[in-house]
C-alpha cells in the first residue's frame, strides 16, 4: 500500500513539474506573425508555389532563435494554402525580422481564392496565417495565429455594379 501511495505521489509531481514546465517559458503572446509579401515561384495547372514573406514580431526579452517551422494560410476563410521551412532565424528581444518561407497551393486553393474575389462589395481580404515555429526557447515549438486584411486595390475586388 505504501508502494502505491510513493508512485501516487511521484505522478502527481511528474504531472505538475511538466505543467509548470509548459508555462516557463513565457511565450505566450511572446510572438506576433503577419504575412508581408507573396510571391508567384511557379504555377501549373495543378498547383502554385509561392514565396511568402513572415513579418515575425519578438514582444519578448529574450531573443527568439527559430530552427524551421509550418503554417496554414486562409483566405475569406477559405484554405488556400500551406508551407514549410527549415530556414534558421534570430529575432532579437523586443525586435522584428522578416522569413522568407515556401508555400503550395493546389488549384482548388486557387478556386476558393477567386470565388472569395468575386463575391460583390468585396473591398479586402481577410487572411488568417496559424502555424508553429521550432525554437531554442521554447518546449514543444513556438504556435501563432493571426489574423489580417489586405485592401484591395480600386477596381480590383469584386464585381463591379
């Protein structure tokens, strides 16, 4: 019985320790990212492959030291598309720095995209960028989700009345 109680207890610490372990870092609200360019690298028929730059914003005091990262990108809250990187970056404590990462999208995203455009009185697009960073800093990587518009230039959203 007294075997039971010490692993009991043991758990219960291993529990806690990698809870607290989970919040010791800080970096929770630590990084802001926003999409700051897109690029066309190549398109087929199939699928496009774009160049999108990260605008990746450190509100910490510690430097954030990325060693690759994945996101998601969604456009008028459509899946459009996804990318990958294994590009290493330092972002300095209270500091921003930009990534240039890759990202494919199929001819459905591209599909989605347009039918977004076309919809009447549309004047922005709404993006959402969600993904995780793989850093020295943090235990498990670094997530961000945000959430953005871009205007459209004149003329050029939507269907003209």
């Amino acid at each position: 019985m007294e075997q039971i109680a010490i692993r009991w207890w043991l758990g219960t610490l291993l529990l806690l320790s990698l809870a607290g372990c989970a919040g010791f870092g800080g970096h929770r609200d630590a990084v802001r990212v926003t999409v700051s360019a897109v690029e066309v690298l190549e398109s087929t028929v199939f699928e496009q492959l774009y160049r999108v730059t990260l605008r990746i914003q450190n509100r910490s005091e510690s430097p954030i030291n990325i060693r690759g990262g994945r996101f998601d990108l969604i456009v008028n809250g459509r899946d459009f598309g996804a990318g990958v990187t294994d590009s290493r970056l330092t972002v300095p404590a209270y500091a921003d720095a930009t990534l240039d990462v890759r990202m494919v999208s199929t001819l459905f995203g591209m599909v989605r995209l347009f039918q977004g455009l076309s919809e009447p009185g549309r004047s922005t697009l709404r993006y959402e960028i969600s993904g995780r960073f793989s850093t020295d800093n943090a235990i498990g990587g670094l997530g961000f989700r945000e959430q953005g518009e871009i205007a459209m230039p004149e003329g050029g959203g939507g269907r003209q009345q």
